[in-house]
C-alpha cells in the first residue's frame, strides 16, 4: 500500500513541480536513504538487479534512494537531473512472473539513464517489454504488478504496467495514484497489440469496450474513486489546493490520518516518506524522513552532488542493523504509534517538538532559495548541506 502525488507548475503556488510519495511495506522492513554517484561502464558490463542481471549502460546518472534494506531496486528516489519517480503496487488480471525486474528495479533503472522524465519513461517500458516485471517484491514472498509516477520541473507521466503490458497517461495540473489501475480508456500511449490481446483474452468486447482502469483489473472498480478511499481522498486534497500546494502542504498531505495515508496498520506501514521541490532552472530539493511514520518524523533536505549529506551506499544488505536511524528511531516511537487519530497528550507533544524543527529546516531552505541569485551554487550546496546536517542532528537528538 503506498500514495504518490505530483502538483504540476500549474496546480503549485510558485509555479515549481511538487513530488510526494509515502512507502507502505512490512512495519519492520527497514528503508534507507541510499546514494549512488555518476558512473561509467565498459561494454558488454553487467547490472546485477534484485533477482536477475541485464546489460549494464555506458553511464549511470547520480542517484538518492529511499531503499528497502534487502534489495537493490528502490520505492522511490531522485536522480542529479531532477527527475523522480515512485511506484505502487497493483493487482491485474495478467499473470504474475516468477522471475524477472523487480518494480522497483525499474524505477532505479528510470532514475539511472533518465535525464527526463519522458527518458526515464521509455527505458522503463523498453526494460519491461524485454524482461517482464516478476519475482517476489517483498521478504514475505509477495508479487505483484507495479505502476509509477515519473516527474522532471516541466512534466509527469503515469505508467501502468499488467504484466508486460503497459499504458502511459500524461498528467495535466495534478494526479496522484494509490494502488488500484486507474487510467481510463486507452489513455495517451500505450504498448502496440493490448487493446487486440484484451480482446482475445475476453478482458472485453471490442475497441469501443476497452477502458484499461476496468478491462484489465482484477476485481471491479468505481467509475470515481470515493473520498472516502485513499484513491480518492489524495485526489481531492490535490483537486481543492489549485495553485496553493507546497512543500509543507505536500508533507501535510502524505500525514494524514482519516483515509490511513500516513499508515499506522501493524505489518502494513509507511516505512519512508519522499517530498521533492522540482525547478526547472535551479536545482531540486529532495526531502527524505529516513524513518518510519512521516507524522512521526523529520524530512530532511538533499540536494545534487552528494557529498556530506547523510546517506548509505545504494546495494543490498544482507542483514538489518540495528545502529541504523531506522531500527533506533522505529523502536523509539512504538508508543505514539497506536490510534493515530485520537488526541493523545503526550504523542501531541512529540508532535509538536518535530514540527518545530521542521518548520526551522523549512524556513532555513527557504531563505537559502531566496538567496540563490547572489551566491555561488557551491555556496547554495554548502548552505543545504549544513541544514541537512542539522536535521539529522535533530532528529537523532529526540530520539534519545
């Protein structure tokens, strides 16, 4: 279970694309914030992915990754050209593969040889037509089908993939996509021969019947999305925000308890949380909690090239460890995580102490980007540097 949004230059308040997205996976399953630098390669190189390897590229972008511990793909991240992506799960009528790109393989992938949004689009459909999306996704031998949204400071896309069949949407002021299909019709690209093999699949009549949301999923959907379901719910807190939404608004949304954004469900938690402040002509900020619960974390900010700010080399990891922030942070705040909807005194308080520190790293970054026209980009670096120092600082410091 996961949400992922995008406030595009005409839906956001300063005309700058907004990115937010929470990981829903095991309440135990680590993620981490995890960095690769730009790299060459020579020929006929290989990439060893999570369950399979594929040939390797001449260059790989520079990447920050919100990184479930065990596997080399990611839930969600940023690449140094300002294009981010995340993925959801969804359940299709096509048949699972037992081997093949994890989801979340594609999605780095996309981060890594995208330099656009539309790049890091056609290497995902290219890799998922000739290797198909399968294996398990999660360590308790989960599968499933995936669907992502990609955004650059100018556009986004939705793809969705059944199978290795996909469909792609151009998003137009906002979207958000949660973990049901939800592309209508035939959408706006769309792989070559599905509306024919939907048909001989008995998924539906003719051309005029096929409706991708409807044809391909797996049990029946609404026309509309309820409100009273996420699917719906981030839809509308998009929808009501016309060129309003913000950073905090963005981090506002991804907490929110009514419909279970922000999920407190034991075995079924949001593990890590993104928000990415995406310009087209100065550099994206990329906000991460690095820790379980958003409403019971700190986002911090990152900025392109990597070099004091905290992170951990992007690879798998063999076993949890428990010096990590994660672990110490996830058993710190096990007694705030019940009810998350009742006014619990003691959790308002811890509430209330991390929010002023966020709001001091928000304001921070703020006079930073104000700044940004009369220093130089490594004095702009440094600055987002030492505020992201800050955060980690603070953050270690109230789980103590």
């Amino acid at each position: 279970m996961c949400d992922t949004y995008v406030s595009l230059s005409t839906w956001s308040k300063d005309r700058d694309v907004i990115f937010g997205k929470n990981s829903d996976r095991l309440e135990s399953e680590a993620q981490l914030i995890t960095y690769a630098p730009r790299k060459t390669y020579f020929q006929e190189e290989e990439v060893k992915c999570t369950h399979i390897s594929i040939p390797q590229v001449k260059e790989t972008a520079a990447v920050i990754l919100s990184q479930p511990y065990w596997m080399w793909g990611a839930e969600m991240g940023a690449n140094e050209h300002g294009v981010v992506i995340g993925n959801e799960s969804i359940q299709t009528r096509e048949p699972l593969k037992d081997i093949g790109l994890l989801g979340m393989d594609l999605l780095r992938l996309g981060l890594e040889r995208g330099k656009t949004a539309k790049e890091a689009l056609n290497v995902i459909i290219d890799l998922l037509e000739k290797y198909g999306q399968g294996g398990f996704h999660s360590l308790k031998q989960y599968n499933y089908h995936n669907s992502y949204l990609i955004a650059d400071p100018t556009e986004a896309y939705v793809i969705e993939a059944a199978g290795d069949w996909w469909i792609v949407e151009i998003v137009k002021d906002f979207r958000s996509i949660s973990n049901h299909i939800s592309i209508r019709f035939k959408g706006d690209m769309r792989r070559k021969g599905i509306i024919q093999h939907a048909i001989e699949k008995g998924y539906c009549k003719d051309d005029n019947d096929f409706d991708f949301k409807m044809t391909f999923s797996l049990s029946p959907l609404p026309e509309r999305f309820p409100i009273t379901d996420r699917d719906g719910f981030s839809l509308q807190q998009l929808s009501t925000n016309k060129r309003m939404v913000t950073v905090p608004m963005m981090m506002d949304f991804l907490r929110e308890h009514e419909v279970g954004i922000c999920r407190h469900i034991r075995k079924d938690q949001t593990v890590g949380s993104q928000v990415s402040l995406l310009r087209k002509n100065h550099k994206s900020i990329h906000w991460f909690t690095g820790s379980t619960i958003p409403c019971l974390s700190i986002y911090k900010p990152y900025v392109f090239p990597v070099k004091t700010q905290k992170v951990m080399e992007s690879k798998p990891y063999t076993s949890i460890n428990p010096s990590w922030f994660w672990i110490r942070h996830f058993n710190f705040i096990n007694i705030y995580k019940k009810h998350p909807k009742r006014d619990i005194p003691e959790r308002n308080d811890y509430y209330k102490k991390l929010r002023n520190i966020e709001i001091e790293l928000l304001n921070r970054v703020d006079g930073i980007i104000n700044k940004e026209e009369i220093i130089s980009e490594a004095e702009f670096n440094e600055m987002i540097n030492v505020v992201n120092d800050d955060g980690w600082k603070k953050s270690e410091e109230v789980i103590r």
